[in-house]
C-alpha cells in the first residue's frame, strides 16, 4: 500500500520537525531540501547551485518562455523536483514530502494525504527566535519574508492557494498542543486512512 505524506507549512509552525518525526514513525523517506541533493548527484550537478533557488517564487519580470523551455532557474528547479516527485510516486514508492507543492502536483494518487500546519503568531516568533538566536522583532521579519516567498510559490504552480484549508485533508494550529502531541495526533490521523485505504 501507497502513502503520501504532504506537510505544507507556515515559518516557525514546526511543521518541519513534525515531517521529520512521522518519517521515523512511519519508516518513510523524507523529501524537503534534500531532494536537490538527490537530483544533484542523478544529474552531476553541485547541489548547492540548485539549493539557492529551492521554492524560490519565479521571477516573472525577467524570465520568459521560448519554444516551450524556460530561461527562469527558480521555474527549472522547481519543475526538476516535481518531475521527480511524480516518478517517485508513479514507481509506487511511500514517502513524507515538506512543501514543493506537494498536494498539488500529487493530488492524482490514493494514498496522498495531505496537511499543512500552522501555528500562532507569537508562538512563531518564540520558535524561530529560540532556534536562530533573534529577537522577536527580527523573528517576524524573517516569518514574513518566508512565508511570503512560500506563498508566491505555491499559487504560481497551484490553482489551490497556499494555506487554504480547503486545500488540504487536515489543517492544524501546532501551538494548541504543542509539536510531540501535535504529531500524535497526525499519526493517529493517518494510521485512520491508511486502514481506510486497505
């Protein structure tokens, strides 16, 4: 049996170390950042000329399409980690997936579910200001500048918008119980649907 795990995620929600957590309980890969590394070492390539425009918003004013290829490296990359999602899920592989546009571009498999999580302003802030070592003010900024940039991704490749709950088979504010019981909670979820799928 297939499983897809999606986690889409606001900055600072915890919604990376939840993915993180139900790989190991699930005993799935995990796809964020390092699936450029993966595609890097397929390609030949050095991983960190792609990394810096890891679910980067194409820049539209300067980028254009000619017979059908794309001069964006921002729309390139993201393409290249799509196309490898999907051959990952067409090969029947089960795995968690961060990001990328994920209950999008892999909506037309089964065993896809789908979360994203959110959290509470100034328990964000508190998050992102104990792991980097901030202050609340520059916390926010940099909450804003990501989540925006993340935003602008997403609606890009997706006729869903980023964040709408409507989007997702789940929607959960992290602070309400914290990231251990938060991810408890999401394991008791998904352990639901995969009976249901059997």
């Amino acid at each position: 049996m297939q499983v897809i795990i999606s986690i889409g995620r606001e900055f600072g929600s915890g919604g990376h170390e939840i993915a993180e957590k139900l790989s190991k309980r699930f005993g799935l890969s995990m796809y964020d950042v390092n699936l450029l590394r993966e595609i890097a070492v397929e390609k030949n390539l050095d991983h960190t000329q792609l990394e810096k425009y890891d679910e980067v918003p194409k820049k539209r004013f300067i980028s254009r399409n000619v017979r059908g290829y794309s001069n964006s490296p921002e729309e390139n990359i993201a393409n290249i980690q799509f196309e490898y999602l999907q051959r990952k899920a067409k090969e029947g592989k089960s795995f968690v997936v961060v990001g990328r546009c994920s209950e999008a571009i892999l909506k037309e498999y089964k065993g896809l579910i789908t979360v994203f999580v959110l959290a509470d302003r100034d328990k964000k802030i508190e998050r992102v200001s104990a792991i980097r070592k901030i202050s609340a003010q520059e916390a926010e900024s940099v909450m804003h500048r990501h989540d925006k940039k993340r935003k602008e991704y997403h609606n890009y490749y997706c006729t869903g918008k980023w964040g709408d709950s409507r989007n997702y088979d789940i929607s959960i504010n992290s602070s309400k119980l914290g990231i251990d019981k938060t991810t408890d909670y999401l394991e008791s979820y998904i352990r639901e649907r995969m009976n249901n799928m059997q």
